[in-house]
C-alpha cells in the first residue's frame, strides 16, 4: 500500500481496482465466508497472528463466538502449537498468518509437519490480486515458497470458489497421508463478497483419492509370511497413530495374537503399551540394544507405517540382511524408497491390521512355537544387558534419573509429552513410558529446535485439564521462548522441564565422538537466569541441583496450577547411548563410554549427518 | 548394480497455475533427472494437461519418480510407457541454416532425405521443419551443423501408446 501512494502508476490501478465489486444484499465478505467454511470443518481452535493482510479475517473472527483464537508470538510457534493441537486430538490443526513476514515465518513448522505427516491447514494473507508480482509491502511468493513444503497449496484469486478450496484443503490436508496445506488468501478477495452455499459433504476431489483399503490378495500373502515366522519382528511408526486410536488398539491386539516381538519408530511411540513384555523399546541410532539387533537378526520385518528413515536403517546394505519385508505404508512413495522390500503394501495401517487380525482369526494359523520360543531367548539375552543403565551418583543429576522420576510423578496422571530436539528428546524417548497414542508430541523428520513449548500450548489448548510437559533442553527452550507470553496470557499450565547441561548436548556429543572433542560453539554462553525468566512472564521457576531434591521438585511443579519452567542442572558430559554411529550397522552399536574408543567413526560414516 | 537408463514417463495433469512449478520443482528438489520435457493443454472439457518427461535412471528410481508425481495432489494419471507395452515417440525441430553455393544444396538435400520442411526460405538461409523421434532429430541437427548451422528450436518428446486404448 504504502509503494502504491508513492507511485502514481500503482495509484491509479490501486483506484481502478479499489471498487469493490457491487455487493447483493444477500452477499457475505470472502473473510466471513471463511470463518463459515472453517466452522463447517468443526474447526473450534485457530492459532495465529495478525497482519495488514489478513484484517479482513480478524474482523470477521471479532464478530463471532465459534471460533477461538489463539494469539501466539511469532508465527513458526502458530504452526507447531497446532500441530501439537492436531497430533493430541487427531482433528486438522488451523493456523492463521499475515502475508510476507508472516508466511515466510510459517514456513519452518509447515516443514515440520510435512515431514512427520501432521494434518494442518494454515492461512496465509497476500496483497491484493492487482499488486501480485509488483513487490508491494508485505509481499512473498507464498504459494512458490510453500510448494515444497506441503502436500498442496492455493492461492485464492475469487471469492466465489473461497469456501469450496477451504473445504477442498481441508479433505486433503487429512486423507491419505495427512499433512500441510496452505491457502494464500489476497486481502481483495477477502474484502470481495459472494454468497454463501454449505458444501455438499464429504468433499470429492476430482483427482486426489488416496487408496486407504489394502489389496486383498497382498494381505493374504503378508498373513502367510507372518505366520511361518520363525524369527519375526513388528516395526511400527507413525502410520500408526495418523490412522487414529483404533489402529493402535488392532495393532496390539494383532500383536498378542502373534506373541511376536515389537519395537515402534520415535513417531510410533505410544502405538503399543510400553509396559508391554513384548515390546522392545525404540529402534533406531539411539533405540535400544534389543530392538535394533531383533531387526537385524530377524527372519520377518512386519513394517506397518514407518518409512525406513536413515535414522532407523544405519547402513543401508546391512540393513535387517536376513529377513523378508513386509511394508504397509499409505503413501505409494514411501514403499521401495530407501529398502527394497518384499511384500509393498499400499493402505491405511488400521484397515491393513483389521484384514489382518480378520484373516488370522478366520484361518487360526499354527505358528512355530519352538522357533519363536528361541527368538524370544535370544531377545532376553539382549534385553539382559540393559542398554539403558546409568549409574545416579549423590552429586550431580543425570539427565536419565531426572526422566525416570519424572515418569514416577506423571505415570498415573493424564498427561500428554512434548519435546524439542536434541539429547533430551532421545532421553524422553528412551525413558518415559507411553502407553497410549496421541500422547507424544515430537519433531522426528524435520529435528526442529524450538518445537515442544508451542506445540505444548497447542496440546494444553485441546486438553486444558491434563498435565502437558515440554521436556526440553536449555539451548532448544530458548529458540521459541517468546511463547511464555502465549502460555501467561491464556493461563495455560504447561510445565517446561529443562535438562540443562549448559551445552546443545547433542551436538556436543557429536563433537566428542567424531571431531576430537573440539567443542566448537557448542557451548552454551550467557544462559538467562530460567527462574527469573519465567517470573518475568508471569509463570512459576524452580531450580534443582541435588539429585535428593529432584523428587520435592518434580511434585511442586505439577501442584502449580499455572505455567512452570523447572531448570534442572544435569551433568555436563552425559551422552545419550546407546547410539549407532552414522554410517554403522544396526549390530555396530556404542553401549556407552567404554566402548567408543574401541571403535572410531569411519570417515564415510562422518559424512552422514 | 542397477543400470540406468531411459523412460518416457506421460502424466495427465489440471491445467492449473502452478502445475508445472509443482512437477518440475519436485524433480529438481529430490535429484531427478529431466532429458525432455513437453507440457500443453489436451483436454479442453476437462481442462487437463498431458506432461511428457523424458528421465534416466535405474529402475528403483524410475519407480520413486513415478510414485511421487503420483502423490501430487492435481495429478491424475502417471504412466510409464517405456515400461507399460509399445509406444511410439515424436519430436519436432526447427532448423535455421544459413549459407550459399554447394553448402546450401547440400543442406537443401539432406532435409529432403529427413523428409524435413522448408518453412522460411531466404537467398542465404532456410528454416527446417522436421519430426522425428529424437535420434532421428539429433542426426539431422548434426549433420547441418557443417553445412552453416544457426539456431535450433526442438519441442522435446511427446509420445502415445500403440493401438486403441486410451488412458
């Protein structure tokens, strides 16, 4: 606007342009047909933050009630609060940005939930259609931005197809394999008026029909491999848990038919009960000692929506060298990707696993019960030299103790856990127990610092009664800190639970086993004071150094009815084990310090990130 | 060791503003390779385009590009019709070629052996039209390179399946 007053050229368009088309009596606004087409979705949340673009939208929210907005402090937190809202209640996450600044903000967390598979809807407000392409104030290429960073994208150039694309995104952002969707949104358009028809529902897309239903003949053959397992392993992911709460409960009910073995990827936690004697912990370069050697050895891979990220696979060509694969996966893309496998089925993981536990009860297969019975030995005798020890002396605080007795405290709580990245989130992973889906909120594909506190309030805001807790690391903390503000203004109780280590742990670790201990600008310099931090925003801080006093403090943090930070000074040096270095095979792995001189990084493997 | 080699690859696409950023951002964000590639509407009711790339790789490759021009929301078909039975491949070029005497003769000759076109014609220059498949195209394109070569303008490959079923 402001380039247009300047130029007499753009002023003149800007007039011509400026005339609003002539509104019928009947006629809504573009901005009050899109809050009528978010309330037709059953949106109840939108997370956001205002802009000139976009005042349309805010004015037309003012005017009603349905709608609840959530105003965060910067826009990327927007995004990732819901995708906390979306991942805790299985609902399409809304988030509501200005234009320029404001999308190119979005973009980190749409990344994000591109990457772990999170249906979000997120829009965006442009400048007017006239000024598109002539670098107006506020203006990006937002829709050439975002193309590689979600499923689909629009940019809305009439009014009169506004509701139909909303109800459009929102079909896509949740079928299939879910995921971002962005609508850019001309301030003109919004402005414009049309009338208002409810959509005929469900919505049907003309080209995109994700199949969902997985061949019938296929899950015979996969009923066939499963049941001459002799050494049989289930890797389940994400898939999982997009599918919603009853692949889960057919996923461990499959699983005590067969009596066969499973571990779950970091995005599966909490698809099969932790406390489960079958379950053998996470997999992967920091998964345990169990998993990733029942992987190795197996005769059978069942993989039912996990996508053989390099996270999990290590080596590539010693990959899992003796079994037969089986992968279930609803996105055509991910099979054959990375591993070649034998069985590629395309479907959802709750209708792959209903076929499944149908024709298992319908043919009662016979499994090999002495073969299974010396596979499950030779897991106990994994399983025995509990990868996941470290010893709690008087002093210090390890980061682990600090886990397992926050676990103690929450266990018979209803809580729900978010994360930001690094050591820590290895360490919740490892050490906090879940037992239900939708309960663990953290950034696999995409390794975003800065996750867990927005994505946390997006959590607390769908389930303002349970305990939401953020573990978190002090350098990860400060990158969306701004979001106390959030937390202080909608009182939202979240707990913040900082392993601070003075160091981006993880990236610390790095440098001690594959850069000589050069710790270059790993360290963590001029950390706030977290306690005062936090009084300054109007939330509770507490302090612990003394592993006595872990306990007392852990149960204040939970009593506080308001939003907490708990520092909790844990040992500098700790590494997170067990950990396949980059580049190494699944047997290769470092059971702890003692190991790791025996066998360097190879200088391949220090390519791999 | 899997061999790479060469597929025409035939997706139906919506006509619509960004499609084509879409397709062609998706080959160079994930490494793709793209020999040639044509894009135009065909089918003016239902407002779609026909996107032919010609791409190199092995067949696990080969496979992934399929898979995810397939997940490309305004997508309709994919296929691969180097893979899915006979096929049969076009391109057409235009040639400028300028010279006089014996070159000009010459060049004049051989793009009748091609069955190549003279659609401009000027005393020192001509300009050639010829289709092809692509081999044919490049050996004509070469041979004129010695007989006064210009410009080249080719349209890349566009290619159908044999016989009467449509997809």
């Amino acid at each position: 606007m402001f380039r247009a007053a300047a130029n007499p050229v753009l002023r003149r368009i800007c007039q011509k342009e400026a005339v609003v088309k002539k509104p019928e009596e009947s006629a809504t606004t573009g901005a009050d047909l899109l809050v009528k087409a978010l309330i037709d979705e059953e949106v109840e949340v939108v997370f956001g933050y205002p802009g000139g673009a976009v005042l349309p939208i805010y004015d037309s929210l003012f005017k009603q009630n349905k709608l609840r907005h959530i105003l965060v402090r910067h826009e990327q937190a927007a995004v990732h609060a819901a995708e906390g809202y979306a991942r805790s209640t299985g609902k399409v996450g809304v988030v509501l940005v200005t234009s320029g600044p404001g999308a190119t903000n979005a973009v980190t967390g749409l990344t994000d939930a591109l990457m772990d598979s999170i249906p979000i809807v997120c829009l965006t407000g442009q400048v007017p259609t006239h000024l598109i392409g002539n670098d107006a104030f506020q203006e990006a290429d937002t829709t050439g931005i975002t193309r590689p960073c979600t499923k689909h994208n629009y940019l809305v150039k009439d009014v009169a197809v506004l509701p139909r694309t909303v109800h459009e995104a929102f079909y896509v952002a949740r079928s299939g394999r879910p995921g971002p969707v962005v609508i850019d949104l001309p301030k003109d358009v919004l402005m414009n008026k049309h009338d208002y028809k409810a959509p005929d529902m469900p919505v049907q897309h003309k080209s995109y029909r994700p199949v969902t239903k997985p061949d019938a003949k296929k899950i015979e053959q996969a009923l066939e491999l499963i049941a001459n397992a002799k050494k049989p392993v289930f890797y389940t992911g994400g898939g999982v848990i997009n599918s919603g709460p009853k692949a889960s409960r057919l996923l461990t009910q499959l699983v005590h038919l067969t009596g066969y073995p499973i571990t779950n990827t970091l995005m599966g936690l909490g698809t099969f009960p932790a406390s489960d004697k079958q379950f053998l912990g996470m997999l992967g370069m920091h998964g345990t000692y169990e998993a990733n050697l029942a992987m190795y050895h197996c005769d059978v891979l069942i993989n039912i929506g996990a996508r053989f990220d390099d996270r999990i696979t290590g080596k590539l060509d010693e990959f899992s060298p003796h079994s037969k694969k089986i992968h279930i996966d609803i996105d055509g893309s991910s099979l054959n990707k990375n591993v070649r496998v034998d069985l590629p089925i395309v479907g959802d993981a709750g209708q792959a696993l209903e076929d499944l536990i149908k024709l298992w009860k319908a043919k009662q297969p016979k499994t090999d019960q002495k073969a299974l019975k010396a596979w499950w030995a030779e897991i106990e005798k994994w399983r025995a030299r509990d990868c996941l020890a470290y010893k709690q002396g008087k002093e210090i605080i390890k980061p682990q103790f600090a886990l397992d007795r926050l676990y103690h405290h929450i266990k018979n709580r209803d809580h729900y856990i978010t994360t930001e990245v690094g050591q820590h989130q290895m360490w919740a992973a490892q050490f906090l127990k879940f037992e239900q889906p939708n309960r663990w909120m953290t950034s696999g594909g995409l390794g975003t610092m800065g996750y867990g506190f927005p994505a946390a309030i997006g959590v607390q805001i769908a389930h303002p009664e349970a305990l939401v807790i953020d573990v978190a690391g002090e350098a990860s903390i400060m990158m969306n800190i701004q979001e106390l503000s959030t937390a202080a203004q909608y009182r939202l109780p979240v707990k913040i639970f900082i392993l601070n280590n003075q160091y981006m742990g993880m990236v610390r670790q790095w440098q001690e086993l594959l850069h000589g201990g050069r710790y270059s600008e790993s360290y963590s310099e001029a950390l706030p004071d977290f306690v005062k931090l936090a009084d300054a925003f109007g939330a509770k801080g507490l302090r612990c150094h003394e592993p006595s006093k872990l306990d007392d403090t852990i149960k204040e943090m939970i009593a506080i009815k308001g939003p907490v930070i708990v520092d909790v000074a844990v040992d500098k040096t700790e590494n997170c084990f067990p950990m396949i270095p980059s580049g190494a095979a699944h047997y290769d792995m470092l059971l702890g310090p003692e190991d790791r001189a025996a066998r360097p990084v190879s200088e391949e493997g220090m390519v791999l990130v | 060791m899997e061999v790479a080699s060469s597929h025409t690859i035939s997706v139906l696409v919506d006509n619509e503003p960004g499609i084509l950023a879409r397709v062609v951002g998706l080959f160079s964000g994930r490494g793709y390779n793209i020999e040639s590639l044509t894009v135009a509407l065909t089918d003016v009711k239902e407002n779609l385009s026909r996107i032919t790339i010609v791409t190199a790789g092995t067949p696990m490759v080969v496979e992934q590009i399929k898979a995810q021009l397939d997940r490309l929301v305004p997508v309709h078909k994919v296929h691969d019709l180097t893979l899915e039975g006979p096929h049969i491949e076009r391109e057409l070029a235009l040639v400028k070629v300028k010279g006089t005497g014996e070159k000009r003769v010459e060049a004049l000759r051989l793009a009748d052996v091609f069955r190549a076109k003279v659609i401009d014609a000027k005393t020192d220059s001509f300009v050639f039209e010829v289709t092809g498949t692509s081999d044919k195209v490049r050996t004509f394109v070469e041979l004129m390179s010695s007989l006064g070569l210009v410009d080249v303008g080719r349209t890349g490959t566009v290619a159908m399946t044999r016989g009467g079923e449509a997809f």
